[in-house]
C-alpha cells in the first residue's frame, strides 16, 4: 500500500508547525509577543515551543504593542529574524506608529541603505464570539500603505507554508492569521510545496461569474460555490492571497474569462479593500463586464458578541450563494 502524500491538519497545527520550522532552519529566527511562551499563545498556537528553543527564542514581553514590536524592527535592522506576534488585529492599532512610520519608510527614508525584514503576525477577523475589543477584519488598513508586504492566510496550505516566504523577504511583511479557522480542519501535501508571497491563486476554475475574496471569505466561497455548481452555475474562486503588492493579473484575466465579478470580504464596506478591487476592474477590464461588478461586505457595526448577531455581521454562505443567483438570474 502506497503512503498517502497528505495529512488531515487544523489551522492551529499548520501554523505551529510554519513556526518551528521556521527556528529550526534559522537560528537567527526568534518569535517575540504576549504570552507566546509559558502560555502558550493566546490561540495556543506556539504552544510547546518554550520547551523546545528556551527563552532566548520564544520571548514573553509586558503588554506594549508599541515597545516589543519596536524591538523587533530594532532587531531585524541588526540582522535578526524576528516573528513579532500581536495578540489580535485591534491591538494592532497600538504599534501603527512603528510600523508605517518606521518599519514601511526606513527602506526609503534611508536612502536604500536599511532593510527591515520583520515578519509581524496578527490575529484576525470575526467569529470566536470575541466581540468588538478582539474581533474586526482591518486588512484594508496596512495594505493601504506603501512599504509594506500584506498577507493574507486564507488556506491550510498557506497556513503551513507561507510563512518561511515571508522570512524571505526584505521588506516588513504583515500576516494576518484568521482565529475563526484554528479547529478547522483539511488535508495539504505532507511536503510543503514552496510558496510565492506575490501572487494570487486561483482555488476553484469556472466559467460562469468570478467571486474575488480572501481570509476567511476563501472557505466560505469554496463552499458557496460547490452549492451553486450543484444549481448549475460554475463558478470561479480567487484567493488574493497577498493585499500588497496587489496581483491584478490574476482577477482581471479571471473576470475576462467569466464576464462576472462578485468580491467578497468580512471587512467594513465603505472604503473597504473591495472597492479597491471593484476599481481596478472597472479601470482596467470595464469592456470584458456583462454587468455591473457586485460586493459583499460586512455590516457597517462594531462586531457584536451574541453569535446569531456576529454571524450576521459578516458574509456567510447563503449570503454568497443568494449574491451570486441575483447577479446572474436578476
């Protein structure tokens, strides 16, 4: 009998495992944040690493977003490899100082002179009932802003995989992480394949409508659209995968196949990361459209903690398949 060329892994475990590959390849690698050591992470995802690599290289810190993320652009301008984690997105907001004002502009504003590869990971999006101090999909946020490399782990496989990428870089790259997803879970190659940071996927070929999404959208337009094929409607999956720099190629020569557009995000509508989509397609491949290009976003609120209101702050998969229908059965 042939060994299966794929293992059954959650979100958490192929997270976990990026990591300490990550350290064992690089001794330079060390991974600093909140309560990532004894604790274990907040998500339990470097759990066991203490352990493993000391203290040295798994470091708690005292809660100031600003102070250690600080220390991990220090470190990565003295050649270091730092994994900076920030407990979740809305904590993110703390350290915005460093950095856009430091790790984004230290390339430019030295003259060539300084690279800052800082790897910065964040907890992110809506679905752990963590209300609105741990919750919101803010991605449109860092990809708006020049300097910085913006990623997004929508996959098991890039959840596994895209991390060592990013340590590749010379650039400051921001991962957001997606809590909904850490029991989620799939089957990826036993071998991690290596995997680009500049490029989108295409997760599911179609002919019918293109639907753009990332994060936790992937998932929830996977499933939307094995439900639509089974109503005869073959539909299209692309995973932006990286917010910035952004891939247009990939979704306008989609959308030049399908004539459709439907994008699909978690975060706030207005002035959202669709509309940056919306706008490239409309600029770009207006005369390749049958119709005007659709957006599903999330209600315009602070994330509510009861679970029936949560679900309904964000699209779902009845939202996608009920979007999908209307656009092309008006």
């Amino acid at each position: 009998m042939e060994a299966s060329n794929t293992i059954k892994i959650t979100y958490r475990e192929a997270l976990k495992q990026s990591l300490r590959e990550a350290l064992q390849k690089d001794d330079r690698v060390f991974l600093i944040g909140e309560d990532v050591g004894r604790y274990g992470g907040a998500f339990a995802v470097s759990k066991g690493l203490l352990e493993e690599f000391g203290e040295e290289r798994i470091m708690d810190v005292p809660l100031s977003e600003s102070g250690f993320v600080g220390a991990g652009i220090g470190a990565a301008m003295a050649g270091m490899k730092p994994i900076v984690e920030v407990m979740t997105i809305n904590f993110g907001l703390l350290p915005m100082d460093q950095i856009i004002n430091n790790a984004a502009t230290l390339l430019h504003m030295s003259g060539g002179q300084l690279n800052v590869p800082v790897v910065i990971r964040m907890g992110c999006g809506i679905g752990r009932q963590l209300a609105a101090q741990h919750s919101h999909s803010w991605e449109p946020f860092y990809a708006h802003v020049p300097g910085l490399v913006v990623l997004s782990v929508g996959t098991h496989e890039d959840a596994r995989g895209m991390l060592a990428a990013a340590l590749e870089s010379p650039d400051p790259v921001i991962i957001f992480e997606y809590t909904s997803m850490l029991n989620m879970e799939m089957e990826i190659a036993k071998d991690v394949p290596e995997l680009g940071i500049n490029k989108a996927k295409v997760r599911r070929e179609g002919n019918d409508i293109s639907i753009i999404t990332y994060g936790t959208g992937v998932h929830k337009c996977m499933e939307a659209a094995a439900e639509l094929a089974r109503g005869g409607i073959d539909a299209e999956v692309i995973d932006l995968r990286v917010l910035r720099p952004l891939d247009e190629e990939t979704f306008l020569a989609s959308v030049a196949k399908t004539h459709q557009a439907l994008v699909v995000e978690d975060a706030w509508c207005s002035v959202g990361f669709s509309a940056e989509i919306i706008s490239r397609i409309m600029e770009k491949a207006f005369y390749e459209l049958d119709a005007p290009v659709k957006r599903l976003c999330g209600v315009e609120v602070p994330i509510p903690y009861p679970l029936h209101l949560e679900e309904a702050s964000v699209p779902q998969v009845k939202d996608i398949v009920n979007s999908v229908q209307k656009t092309l059965k008006p």
